[in-house]
C-alpha cells in the first residue's frame, strides 16, 4: 500500500491548466507544464489498495492501478512505467483523452473524491519517456506470418504493436496522409499533441511494424485482393459514418459535419496549410451535439476567433452529483465543464433544430430551434418555445452510426452487419469471413479510447491462435463486454 493514512490526509488535486487568456492563442496543450510532479506522488497516495480493487473492473484494460499508484507514490518510475504497460500499450494516450471510468470506479469515490488515477496515469509514462525507459520490443524471432491492419487510430495500433511483437510481419493500412486516425485528425492539438502520436509510431516502426498511408482498403486496393496477399487480416476503420440532421435547410452552406471540421484545423499545426478552410474566425457558430467531440468544436472555434460559441444539446442538463439510478461504481451522466467550456460560449439544453435560414447566397445565417421534454419515453416539443439564433458556421458532432459502407471494403470483404451497423464478430473477434477479424468502433460502435485499446489487444490474441494454434497475448475483454453503466 502506498500511504496507509494517504486518503485520510490528502485531499484531491488536479493539474493545473494554463490561463485562458493564454491558451485560447495557442494550440499547445492546456494544462500547464510540470505542475503535476509536484503533487503526484501524495496523490497516489491516496490509493487505499483496497481489497477489492473496483477500478479494474472501470477499466476494460485492467489497469493494475493500486500498483502503480504505489510506485508513483515512492516515486519509482520506472517500476511504474513497467506495471503501467503491462496492460495498456499507450497510456500517454488514455493519460490525456480518456474520460476515466476508473476514477468513477475508485472505492474512495463512494464517500470521497477519488483518486486522481489520469493524471497519474500520464505523469508516469511522461516520465518514462523523458528517462528513456520506454524502448523497442521486437520480437525474438519471426513467426513468418502476415497481417494486414486496416486502419490507424488505437485499435489498429494496438493490434498492430502486439502481433509485431508476437512475431508476426505487421502492416497498418492508413487512408489518411499521416497515421493515427482520430487520434491525429479527430483530437484537437490543445486536447494532445501530436508528438506523442509520433514518438509511439517511431517505437512501432523500430519493432517491425510496417505503415501504408494514403492507401484505403476498399478504393484503393481491393479488400478481396488483401485477403489473399495476407495471412489474416485486422479491420480497425472505426465507425465513421457520423448520424446526420436532415431537417430544411441542412444544404446550406457553412454546415459541416465536425469530422469534416476538426481536421482541418490539426492539419494547420501540421504545417498543410496557413489557415483552416473551415474557419469560425469573426463568426457565429454553433456546435449541434453535447458530448466530448462538441466540446473539441468549441475550444477549436475559441482558438480560430468566433465572434461567439453555443453548444446545443437535445438532452436535459445532467446534474452535477451521481442520481441514485446511477450508483457507484458506474460510469455517472454528470455536468461536465472542460477545458473548451472554461474558455467561454453558451451550452444550450432541452433544444432541438426545427430548421436552418440562409441569405440570398445561400450561407448559412440562423438555426432555428425549439424547446423538448421527455414525456413516457418519448420527446416532445413544447409548443411557443420556438427561437432563433445567429448561426454563420454550424458544426455536427452528434455521433456515429456505423462503419464505412460507401468505400467498398464492406461488400469486397462480404462481410455481415449486425443491426447497429456494425461489423459482426465470434468470440475470438473473427468475422464471418475466415481470417478476417475486426477490432475497435467498426465491431463495437462508438466508443472511448480505452475500449479502443482493449479491442485491440484482445483481437490481437484471436489473430494470433488463428495463425499459430495457441496464443499467450492477453486478451482483457470479450466482444461482448461492456461499460460499467445502467
């Protein structure tokens, strides 16, 4: 145990992040440098070790979390960094992205603040990089198999970093210019900066594991044609078929959808172009959705200069403390106010868009909305509560509905859809085509990084016993596992 009286002593803190004054002209990271070192080892100390130890089972890597907490707390870093990556291939990533169900999980959390396990999470493999202790694992010997890995983001790369190092020949198919998929062009560079993306793809690559980019399976090379070049192949291509809003006047121009947006904007930091050719600078934008990826619309819509920001969602606002049909240890639906929020704009509740108003040119300049409820399960508008609001560039992050199904890798494959849209798997990950698994939001639907990555190891293990017979690569969830919610 890592301090015995650690809860009773210590109170919560968080990192600390950067004046918005500051940040909001800038795209580096929020949260201010080095301010956790100071505070983290206390922090892990609270770390009871409980008995039962509830934020394993918050976690669908099974994170040996009081173990590491114990190392952080004698400030061992590299013990630390080594539980760390015994069940999680990039903590840097979850460290920084992940909403942290573990943390809703922490036997702490029933009476107290919990832990502040991300953030220990994070100043741990920061540390490992920083001293060098995070280094290549090729494999001992090559198993003289192949495997295709058809997309990039935490899935794929998980996948991908296991079976190079299970010793087979691994090659990641990216559509995309560069790799990482929505890590690259979905995250917000203030959210994570790329960097780390690039440090874990320079390990990769020292491991064996080989990148195609600009290469999408289905349009670019037929998905049959894969089949046949490769032992087995791994499809981790997310879900990236957003849900759209078809009410009047969504042709107008200036609505897009926020995957259409984002990405634009990372490009700029990656040096594609001076400006995004999405911008909100000098307008009034609104941001259709209230989840996590809204939140990346309005804190990049900040950083471009909108003349002002609203976030409408049509749901009822969360309270700010677990309801007593959402108990501990699950994941609570609670008033979350991020970094992006922090930064300024208005978050709208209970509102849905009856339609959009454009000018003589066909831009889009107001959305109209309406007030709704919920009544026996169903919304319902509430009649004279109908307004409008300026609207010069409208961004939709309102989820996903499914995989792919315009580039062809659907049907080359004949692969089978389950009734979310989703690619169908057995409990080894496997496809209804043989040699054929699926891994990540294409088998699951949308989801969190951290159920990106125990995808990805998981299938990794199905792969490998297909290849070879047997396979002792860990495999810490099954296909049909979910989140510790109701």
């Amino acid at each position: 145990m890592a301090d015995p009286k650690g809860f009773l002593t210590t109170g919560r803190e968080v990192a600390e992040t950067r004046p918005v004054e500051e940040r909001v002209n800038d795209w580096n990271e929020v949260y201010k440098p080095g301010s956790l070192l100071p505070i983290i080892s206390k922090q892990a100390g609270r770390c009871m070790d409980c008995g039962i130890p509830f934020c394993h089972n918050g976690c669908p890597l099974g994170n040996l979390i009081p173990e590491w907490n114990d190392y952080a707390y004698r400030e061992d870093w590299t013990e630390a960094s080594e539980r760390l990556h015994a069940t999680n291939n990039f903590p840097e990533f979850t460290g920084r992205l992940c909403p942290a169900p573990c943390e809703s999980a922490c036997v702490l959390g029933i009476n107290q603040p919990a832990v502040t396990i991300k953030n220990v999470e994070v100043t741990i493999i920061d540390k490992a990089w920083e001293a060098g202790d995070v280094t290549p694992q090729p494999p001992d010997r090559l198993s003289g198999k192949t495997v295709a890995v058809i997309g990039s983001g935490p899935a794929g790369l998980a996948a991908a970093q296991q079976l190079t190092r299970a010793g087979h020949t691994v090659a990641v198919y990216e559509r995309a210019d560069r790799i990482g998929g929505l890590l690259r062009y979905g995250i917000p560079e203030f959210k994570m900066e790329k960097r780390h993306i690039n440090l874990r793809i320079e390990q990769m690559r020292a491991e064996g594991t080989k990148f195609r980019t600009e290469v999408e399976i289905g349009r670019d090379i037929d998905a049959a044609k894969l089949r046949r070049r490769y032992d087995a192949v791994v499809i981790a291509a997310g879900a990236t078929t957003a849900r759209d809003l078809p009410v009047p006047g969504r042709d107008l121009k200036g609505i897009h959808q926020a995957m259409e947006y984002l990405p634009l904007s990372n490009k700029v930091q990656e040096g594609d172009f001076v400006s995004s050719p999405i911008s909100a600078e000098g307008k009034h934008v609104v941001v259709i959705g209230g989840g996590d990826t809204g939140a990346d619309c309005v804190g990049t819509a900040h950083r471009q200069g909108a003349a002002s920001v609203t976030q409408l969602e049509i749901m009822a606002k969360p309270g700010e403390e677990r309801s007593p049909n959402q108990p501990w240890p699950t994941f609570p639906m609670l008033y979350k106010v991020t970094s992006a929020h922090e930064e300024g704009g208005e978050r709208l509740y209970s509102v849905s868009t009856t339609h959009f108003e454009g000018d003589e040119e066909g831009n889009v300049q107001w959305l109209h909305m309406i007030e709704v409820e919920f009544k026996d399960g169903k919304l319902e508008q509430k009649p004279g509560t109908e307004r409008k609001i300026p609207a010069q560039l409208v961004t939709l992050a309102m989820g996903f509905t499914g995989v792919d199904r315009e580039n062809g890798l659907v049907e080359q494959f004949g692969l089978e859809l389950d009734e979310r849209g989703n690619v169908g798997r057995d409990a080894d990950f496997a496809t209804n085509v043989p040699g054929v698994f699926v891994a990540g939001d294409a088998g699951r639907g949308q989801s969190l990084i951290v159920w990106a990555i125990a995808e990805g190891r998981s299938a990794a293990k199905g792969v490998d016993r297909f290849l070879t017979g047997a396979s002792s690569l860990p495999a810490p969830i099954r296909p049909t596992d979910r989140s510790l919610t109701v």
